[in-house]
C-alpha cells in the first residue's frame, strides 16, 4: 500500500520507485490486481461509510476572520 501512495504522492513512473519499496515490477503488479479485484473501491467504501460527523463541527469562536472581514474601518479615505 506505500507503494501506491508514494506513487500517487509524487506523480512518478513506476520504474523511479525507491527500492526501499522492493522490486517496482513487483509493485506494479500488485497493484495491477488489486484494481483488477476493486479492492480499492472496497477499502474507499469501507472508509467512507457512516462517517460520525460530531468532531467535524466548526464552531465560529475558534474560526478567526480577517479584519476587513470584522466590520473594522480601513480603507482609502478621501480628504476634503
């Protein structure tokens, strides 16, 4: 699984995967039938699922804004 992500990550051929990873043939290959399997759209499905949405909320006292978006003065200002 690092295999593909380091590849997704970087954008790189297949042949420039680090050896650290193995043999990048090998690798390619794995990943050949794991997309052969949809084993991917089965982990996304897995991951996805009933996401528990209770620590995604945003609460605006800790959300700071700009301060032209406050209300605060600034700007140019014409002189008399």
């Amino acid at each position: 699984m690092e295999e593909v992500l380091w590849i997704v990550r970087t954008g790189s051929p297949w042949r420039d995967l680090p050896a650290l990873f193995g043999n990048w043939s090998t690798a390619f290959r794995r990943f050949s039938d794991w997309c052969t399997a949809d084993v991917f759209k089965r982990i996304f499905d897995a991951l996805s699922g009933d996401p528990d949405m209770e620590y995604a909320m945003v609460d605006a006292t800790i959300v700071k804004i700009h301060r032209h978006g406050q209300g605060a003065k600034g700007g140019l200002r014409a002189k008399p």
